[in-house]
C-alpha cells in the first residue's frame, strides 16, 4: 500500500517526535525522526522526503539555522516550522526564510494533518506548474501560437509551408482565434521576415479614408491632402500587408485591390502613374465570404485571388485541450507585464473554464485570466474567482449541483462543501473566522474539511 509521503521530523523532545509520528502513521504517512538540524542536514543527504516537520528551539542547530542551510541546499520538501516559543516575528523570519507554514504547540492532530495536506498539494501544484512550463518550452509555443491538440499542429505545419511561397493567404476565423498571430508566423517564417510586416483593419477605417490609407495620395488630390503621402501598400515593401476583416472592404476598393494582387502595382490618389511594389498580402475575415460570392455581396474573382492558400483556425470550443497550455501561457504573461505574482489555477477552477464555450476565443479567454488574476486576494485562482458572467453560462454537467443529483443529501453535502469553501476563501483559510461565519464549532469544520478533502 503506497503512503501519503515521507515526513521528517526534526525535534529534540522524543516524545514530541514520536507523538507527531503517531498521528502521521495513522493516516498513511511515513515518517523519520533527528533530534536537531545538523542530524537532518546529514540523512537528508541521503534520503528524500516530502515534507519536514521542525521544531524551532533546539540544540547544536535550532529550526532557523536549518531553514538556511535548506535555502543553501535547494531540498525539494515543503518546511513546516513547529515551536511552543511561536511569536510573530520568528514566524516571519521563518516564512521569510523559506518555510512552507507555521504552526504553534501545542496543536491538535487535525491542525498538523491539515497544514501538512495542504503544502503538500500546493507542492504538488508548484510542480505540476513547473512541468507545464517546462512543456510550453518544449515546443508547444509556435511563433506566439499556443496549443498541442492536433488541429493546432495542424496549423502549424500549414503555416510552415505557406511561409515558403509569396502567394497570397485567406485566413479565415472566428473573431479573437488568433488571425492575426497567424499572419505574422507566416511573416516570420518567411523570406520576407526582414521587411516590414504591416497590418490594417479594413473595418475600423472609414470607407472614405481606406483607399488613401491603402494606396495613398498626391498633394491636392483631395481637400486635406496637404502633401504627398505613401500608402499602406508602399510602406509594406519587401514585407507583409495584413488586411484584416477583408470582408468589409467597399466594392470599388474590392476593385483597386484586385488590380494591385493582378499587376504587382499601385497607383495613389491623384497620381497618373503607376508604382511597382514587392508585397505580400495576407488577407483574413470572420465571414463565410464564398456565400457572399454567392450572394454578390464580394467580388469573385478577389476572392479566387486571395483564396490560393486558405488557412482556418479552429475556434477554441474545438480544441479545448489547450486551454491549459493558454491559461498557463498568459498567468505567465500577465505576471510580467503587471508585476503579478500568481503560481497558477487550481484544477477544479480549470475544470469549469474547459467548461465554458469561449464565443470570444482566445482573446475571450486571456481577458477572463487577466481580470482574475487582478481581482483575486490569493496566489492561485480559484472557482470564486471566474466572472460571474462566465459561471452562469457554464454547462449544467460542472455546476453546483448535475442533473443527475436527485438526493437531497448528496445536494446538501454539495452545498455545504460550497459555502465551507466560500468560508475559507472569504477569511483567508482563518478556520475560526470561518467557523464563526458558517454558525458551526471550530470542531465541526475540521471534521468537516477532512470529509469533503477541502486544502
């Protein structure tokens, strides 16, 4: 039968070492004891353990002195400092130090076993996180692109073929999959990756200023063409022009763009000359713009011309498997760029978010990560943390209580492991706070975290 883990435990009364072990053994801990730091520092040379127990006022080495000569020594346990002489500053200098938690004797067998479960899943948690990390390393990051699921290495080996060629790309998506990412991979893969990648939105400009923006103009060519201005086309020489939302360019741009992708040039406003360019277009929308050929809302024959190498890019509903791979990615991202210390996600919040559809894709997603990140109080984001807006769209199957619960006891304990947490989470895991809010004795809700497995 496998243990829970190996504990340490390192005090000079024998009968406090021996107590401790009792408790540990009990619940399917194995334990080794020394009677002072320096005889730890010695077996720990030797043997491996999850956690260490220490007390804090001992002979040869005391517990601070061990904590140091741990830092030095970079033991992949969790510290947990135990002493009858606890004070606030020495549980500071111990936390400061590297201690995992502290705890004050003397203690009951509940308190110890639910600290040390605790840092024991939060060590779990930290390696996992580093594993995920690690895999993010190991190639699961294309050219800013997240994923592994087989649709997304799908794209990737279509993006590294693409890149090879100078023919023009439609990439089509729903909004916020990533279509511009996509574009500037097959830039960077490119030949052309040391000339200028350019995008525009063909939406977000109005119809009247888009041809002068794209092909550009002649002093006086119009009543605010004060000097002569180099369009989008010219300034994206040797490189990449993005056309995003092609799909809302006017008719008779449709037009002047056709002629650009046909003859390689263009011609500004008011100019009667034409200019060669050497661009590449890469062109991207959100419509289905083969039903709009059909409907004659979009030129045929621009759409044959920008359709030679079709990309699409699944949405994030499709491939759901990386959406831990992108949570990880962005905590990663955020951290930095607002100076965030965020470890990670719990799994059960993780469960929920697979959950969810993502209409808004990933851009949905990293916006929801970022405002958890700063509402939260914790250092890892929990289910209390995801937007309501999100949990109340989330299928039946991941909440409170499934469809398939019909007892009133199993939804009772549901509801009640909900609202202990919710406790817990409110009052910073103070279980005497906690208590006193759920109107239960301090008893009760040991009992209870341990019934429900609650860290």
């Amino acid at each position: 039968m496998s243990t829970k883990g190996k504990i340490l435990i390192i005090d000079d009364e024998e009968s406090m070492r021996d107590m401790v072990s009792k408790i540990l053994r009990r619940e399917n801990f194995y334990t080794k004891g020394c009677e002072n730091g320096l005889e730890a520092i010695k077996l720990l040379e030797k043997e491996e353990f999850d956690a260490i127990l220490c007390d804090v006022r001992m002979s040869k080495m005391d517990g601070i002195e061990f904590l140091k000569e741990a830092k030095k020594r970079d033991y992949d346990a969790i510290i947990i400092m135990m002493s009858a002489y606890g004070s606030i500053d020495s549980a500071v200098k111990a936390m400061k130090l590297g201690a995992y938690d502290y705890i004050s004797k003397p203690f009951k067998p509940d308190e110890i076993l639910l600290t040390l479960e605790k840092g024991l899943e939060h060590k779990k948690l930290k390696k996992e996180n580093i594993e995920l990390k690690e895999r993010l390393k190991g190639g699961y990051i294309f050219e800013n692109i997240v994923g592994k699921s087989q649709k997304i290495i799908s794209l990737f080996k279509t993006i590294d073929r693409v890149a090879k060629y100078d023919s023009t790309v439609l990439i089509v998506g729903e909004s916020g999959t990533g279509k511009e990412l996509v574009a500037k991979a097959i830039h960077n893969k490119s030949e052309r990756k040391k000339g200028p990648f350019i995008a525009v939105n063909c939406g977000a400009i109005p119809h009247d200023l888009l041809e002068s923006e794209l092909f550009g103009h002649m002093a006086g060519a119009f009543t605010d063409a004060k000097k002569d201005k180099a369009g989008l086309f010219e300034e994206a020489e040797h490189g990449t022009l993005f056309l995003d939302e092609i799909g809302e360019l006017p008719s008779p741009l449709q037009v002047k763009l056709l002629r650009v992708l046909q003859d390689g040039e263009v011609r500004r406003i008011g100019e009667n000359i034409s200019r060669k360019v050497s661009v590449r277009v890469i062109a991207a929308t959100a419509r289905d713009l083969a039903k709009e050929v059909a409907q004659n809302k979009f030129r045929s024959d621009l759409f044959y011309r920008l359709n030679v190498l079709p990309i699409c890019i699944p949405p994030l509903r499709e491939r759901k498997e990386d959406i831990p791979l992108l949570i990880d990615h962005f905590i990663q991202k955020i951290n930095q760029r607002l100076n965030l210390k965020i470890n990670g996600i719990e799994k059960e919040t993780l469960k929920y978010l697979i959950e969810y559809e993502w209409p808004g894709n990933i851009r949905e997603l990293e916006n929801c990560i970022e405002r958890m990140m700063i509402m939260t109080d914790n250092k890892w984001l929990s289910t209390s943390d995801i937007p309501q807006e999100i949990m109340l769209k989330i299928k039946p199957s991941k909440q409170l209580i499934p469809d398939e619960v019909i007892s009133i006891k199993k939804a009772s304990k549901m509801i009640e492991e909900e609202l202990i947490k919710k406790a817990l989470k409110k009052t910073g895991n103070n279980h005497s706070q906690a208590a006193r809010l759920l109107e239960i004795s301090y008893k009760s809700l040991l009992t209870k975290i341990k019934e429900y497995g609650i860290e």
